[in-house]
C-alpha cells in the first residue's frame, strides 16, 4: 500500500502544535505505573479514569 503524503492542512496542524510546544503552551501528563499494579490500572483505562499517558515500568 503506498503512503499518503500529508496534506497542506496537516502540515499547517503540524507546524501550529509545533509552535504551541516550543512556547510551552501544550501540558502532558504522563504517569508511571508499576508491572504488579498493571489490572488495576487496565480498568481504570476502561472507565476512563485515565488522563493523559501512562507508562508501564519494570523495576
């Protein structure tokens, strides 16, 4: 399947997310979350209880 290039619209996105970001006006939320602790997260995911990103851990 051959690619898509992207389309002027999606470059102008691209390049306003990419000046919100350097002007430090987009905020992210990620969170780490423990191997043993991965059930209780995976159901809050599926309530929608999660906000942002979370990042599975292994130490």
């Amino acid at each position: 399947m051959p690619k898509r290039l992207p389309t002027p619209r999606r470059l102008l996105d691209l390049v306003e997310v990419l000046s919100l970001a350097e002007a430090g006006l987009i905020k992210h939320n990620v969170t780490k979350v423990e191997l043993e602790d991965i059930n209780e997260n995976l159901q809050a995911l599926g309530r929608g209880d999660i906000v942002g990103r979370q990042v599975i851990v292994f130490e």
